[in-house]
C-alpha cells in the first residue's frame, strides 16, 4: 500500500480528520477555528499581522471563522477589534482573506454588534450604547482573567429604529463578500460568507433572552417576539448573500453578560426550526459547558434537540478536547467542531490532532495584548517544538 493510502486510511479512523461537504464547501475535516476577539486591529482596521496569524491556521479544506467584527460604528465594545462598515476596514480584510484562500481554506467573517456590552467611551460622540433594554450590566471580568470591561448605561432601542440596525447587517455581510472584489483585472474573491453572531449576551442576544429582554413592543414577550430581530437579521444577510454563504451562532443555555433565559432549551429549539426556514448553510452552537475560566461540566447531550431539528450543518464549541471532539462527531451529534484556546496555542491543530502530537499551552495573560507577534503569531508549529522531536 502507498504511503499516501495508509496516511488517508488513518485519517478516517479518526472522526475530526474525516472530509465534509459543507453546502457547497468541500471540507477536508472538521476542526473550525472559532471565532476569537484578538484585539490587534487598530483604530478598528485590521492589521498586516492578521494576515501571518490566520493564514497560519489555514490548511487546504479547512474552516476559519474570523473574530467577531462589528457592523457599525455602534458596534464595538472592545479596545482594537475590527469593524467591515468603513471602505478602509473592508479593504484591509483583503489581504487576510487572500492569504487564507491561497492555503485553500474556506473564511467566513463573524459580524456583530455588542449593543450594551460597551461603554460610552466606543461609541459615536460619547452617545450611550445601544440594546433591547435600559438594563445596565455590572463590571465583568474577560477571558484573559485579568481585564475588568466596564459598561454604561443603555438606550433601548425605539422599534422604529430597529429597522436601521438590520440594514447595518446586511451592509456588513455584502461587505465582506466583496472585500476585494473591486480589483477587477484579479480573480480575487472576499470572504466566503458570514456568521452572524447571535451568542454570548450580545445585541442579538438582548433580544432572544428573557433575562435582557423586557421590551413589550413585537420585539419583546413571547419567544416568537423576541427572536423576531436576530430572524429579521438572518433574513436580511440571507437575502443579501444567499443563504448558502450564512451561519449563525447562537448560545441559549449561556449567561454570559447576564443573558440568560427561563427556558434555553425551547429558545435553541425555536430558533434552530425557524432558521429552518430560511436554509442557511450552518447552526453553530455554544455548549452550556462554556463555564467561568477553567471550569467544564461534561453535558454531552445538551444540543442534540438542536441538532436534531436543524436541516443544515451543526457546529459545536465550549472547552472541546480532541477526544470529546472525535466522540462527538462518532456520535453523529455534530458535523463539526469548533476549536478556540487550542487552535489558538496551536496554529497547525489539524495535524496535531492527526498525528496525536503533544499540544502547546495557550497563554491567557497574552490573549488580548495589543502585541502583533506576542501571544498572536508566536505559537509554535510541531516542527518547532521539542514534542516533535520525541524529548
Ligand atoms: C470577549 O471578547 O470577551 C468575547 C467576544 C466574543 C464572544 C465571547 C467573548 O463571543
């Protein structure tokens, strides 16, 4: 037998190392890097060294989620996180995007808006930031385990205006699709598509949940109220781009900034049935593992509802290791697994999980240090590192 046939054999005895059709995507396995906040992208731009880092973790047939980028300039929360409202914003995603599909991964970019999780300090003339709600959250601690994000007071959106913040989505997502695209004389294409996020205690979020969501107008009250702004928005992005370019994250049984629901399970169901409805590409969902900084409660059944009901490609995340990973996807109750810290601290992750090499120790202190090389692009490859060389 060839070395190339036993390589492929071996693959296929490991669950994440397994190709997937993705809609029109042809995935040669099923590690996703999840979308994760860097922090590097000055004045709101993304930077030359984003380019190194993402195309570091692309490999041929692999998925990569862009960080969460904002839609408008109401959008951020976060020192340095990018935007794709600005022509400046969307031509510098070109080259990242470029660099990534010259390793022959598929790129789709995570658009947001924070809505309270801000401060007066992001937002346009000092204004306060905007939500479903005038609740205020209380300081939270970030995933580095040391920076404390204060927030201000929020203006609840009127229902009048809400309109307006939709469209900001559809701009963003058309955006990212023609990042690049204006080079006519090039065959240079944008990201492949977008993920809206839908997760985590952000805008969309302040609307799906009843613990944020207190409005008594069509956006407020019944679960079918409540979902009715992040569904206007998936209908928006889709009618923009097509449905077969869009995926939305959602995290019903999370309390991340204080967004919690009575009833996470019928909130993941409803939603999981009406995106449905509009045939987009994935569902990729947050298990409710996601707990405080190093605490992981095993619940491996939680989102099977979810990935029963929903017709498109399931995507899991929350703390996955690579053996729950292969487990899940043996089990059927996903298609693919997204992977953060680890893919973080380990830029060629596939190849480790395919080899079950050592792994590197992602750094929290450096997660969100406005370092171009520390903690970014520093990470070493197994060829590197002394595990390779079996010391
Ligand atoms: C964060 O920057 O803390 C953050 C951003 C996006 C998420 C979760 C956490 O979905």
């Amino acid at each position: 037998m060839g070395t190339e046939m036993r390589e492929e054999e071996g693959k296929q005895r490991i669950p994440l190392l397994t190709p997937y059709k993705m809609g029109n995507f042809s995935l040669s396995h099923r590690i996703v890097l999840a979308p994760l906040t860097r922090q590097r992208s000055f004045n709101n731009v993304p930077q030359p060294h984003a380019i190194r880092y993402y195309s570091q973790r692309a490999t041929k047939g692999g998925f990569l989620l862009a960080e969460a980028t904002g839609v408008s300039d109401t959008a951020q929360g976060y020192p340095n996180t990018p935007g794709i409202w600005t022509k400046e914003q969307t031509d510098a995603w070109k080259p990242i995007v470029d660099a990534v599909h010259a390793k022959g991964a598929v790129f789709f970019c995570q658009i947001w808006h924070v809505g309270r999780v801000s401060n007066t300090g992001f937002q346009p003339n000092g204004q306060s930031p905007i939500s479903s709600t005038y609740r205020e959250l209380a300081p939270q601690l970030r995933a580095n385990g040391v920076d404390m994000a204060r927030f201000s007071p929020p203006r609840r959106l009127s229902t009048d205006e809400i309109p307006k913040i939709v469209n900001d989505f559809r701009i963003a997502a058309r955006n990212a699709i023609e990042a690049g695209r204006h080079i006519i004389l090039l065959l240079i294409s944008g990201f492949d598509g977008v993920e809206i996020h839908g997760a985590h205690g952000y805008l969309i979020e302040q609307f799906f949940k009843d613990q944020a969501n207190d409005r008594t107008d069509q956006y407020g009250g019944s679960l079918e109220n409540r979902c009715r702004f992040g569904l206007e928005i998936v209908e928006a992005v889709s009618d923009e781009i097509g449905a077969d370019r869009v995926g939305i994250r959602l995290s019903p049984f999370a309390t991340y900034m204080e967004c919690g629901d009575s009833n996470p399970e019928a909130l993941g169901l409803y939603l999981v049935e009406a995106l449905n409805k509009y045939g987009i590409l994935y569902c990729h969902m947050i298990e409710p593992r996601m707990m405080p900084v190093g605490v992981k409660s095993e619940c491996p059944d939680s989102l099977v509802p979810m990935r029963k009901s929903f017709k498109g490609t399931f995507i899991v995340a929350g703390g996955y290791e690579r053996e729950d990973g292969n487990k899940a996807v043996a089990a059927n109750r996903t298609d693919l697994v997204a992977y953060g810290r680890h893919f973080l601290a380990n830029p060629d992750l596939p190849k480790r999980f395919e080899l079950d090499a050592p792994l590197n120790k992602y750094q929290r202190e450096t997660f969100y240090a406005p370092e171009p090389v520390l903690g970014y692009t520093d990470y070493p490859f197994l060829e590197e590192t002394d595990g390779f060389r079996g010391k």
